[in-house]
C-alpha cells in the first residue's frame, strides 16, 4: 500500500479539503443502529460527503452546536453521548473532542442514554420557545451539564434569561 490510500486503510486521519482555515470540522457516520453520528443543532458553514456514510460539517468562529454520538455492538449500546460545544477562534485554547477537528470549548458533556434523553428534552423545551438552541447563553449549556452531571434537575431556559443574555452579548462585542 502506497500513496495516498495508505493512511485511511490503516485508520489514520481523513483528508479534509481545507485542512488549515479557522473552521471546526466534525466528521459523522451513520452506519443503521452501530455508528449513528449526528449534529442536533448548529449552523454549518460548509459540508464535505466523504462516501455514502460519512461526512464533514464545518463550523464557524463561536458557533454552537450540538454533537450527538450513540454506539452499539451485537451485545447492546456500547456508548451514548452529546457534546453541545463552541466552535473555537484560530489560537485560541480548546479541549479536544474526537472526530471535532480541532477541538472546542465543550459547554455540556453528557454520557449516558437517560441524561442524553434528559438534554435532548431540554433542547426541545428551548425550540418550543421559539428559540434557536445556536443563540442559548453558553453559561445555559454549563448550567445543563453541570445539573444533569450531578442527577439534579435543571432550571428551565426562559425568554426572560434569553433576552438578558442578548443584552450582555450586545455589550460585550
């Protein structure tokens, strides 16, 4: 094996057509109930089909999306997951999160098939608001995952908080 095939058969990274601008990469897969990778909310900039099952969303500068990953095996769910994360400025610091290239600054964590429904239901409560989960206060998705990490029940996000944090956004840029 030589040439540019060898690293994608030995598991190695795959080539993304712009490796060096200042979006976050997310590959997903989507092989029917094994590997179900997807984007729950988030404005993607860009997205790049790799083959029938995989592909690359791309994100902007301070975006927020959500990023839900659920695994299974002969024997039953081997992994349920969500990351809601803030897509990261070039040179800014980040935590890395795998198949999100670079990484990000991860707002919520949450492992686990009832927590994840938890935050998926959370997710719902703000979109029945009317509110687009991409312009939910990041100290929310804190809120979320540290009340959910810890069996507690949040507080609900409210139009009140909503426009509070509009507010300080506004100041702040």
């Amino acid at each position: 094996m030589t040439g540019a095939a060898a690293p994608r058969v030995r598991g190695g990274p795959v080539p993304i057509a712009h490796p060096f601008d200042d979006l976050t990469h997310v590959e997903l897969t989507w092989v029917e109930k094994r590997i179900e990778n997807w984007i729950r909310f988030g404005r993607e900039a860009r997205e790049q089909a790799l083959d029938r099952r995989r592909r690359v969303l791309s994100f902007r500068p301070a975006s927020i999306f959500a990023f839900v990953r659920w695994a299974a095996n002969d024997f039953g769910t081997i992994i349920s997951r969500i990351d809601i994360v803030r897509a990261v400025k070039p040179g800014e610091a980040y935590q890395t999160l795998p198949f999100v290239r670079p990484g990000g600054d991860i707002l919520l964590k949450i492992e686990g098939w009832p927590k994840v429904q938890q935050a998926l239901r959370h997710i719902d409560a703000v979109e029945a608001l009317d509110i687009d989960p991409c312009e939910v206060a990041p100290d929310h998705w804190r809120h979320l995952h540290n009340r959910l990490s810890a069996g507690q029940e949040p507080r609900a996000y409210s139009m009140e908080r909503h426009q509070a944090w509009l507010k300080r956004r506004e100041c702040e840029r």
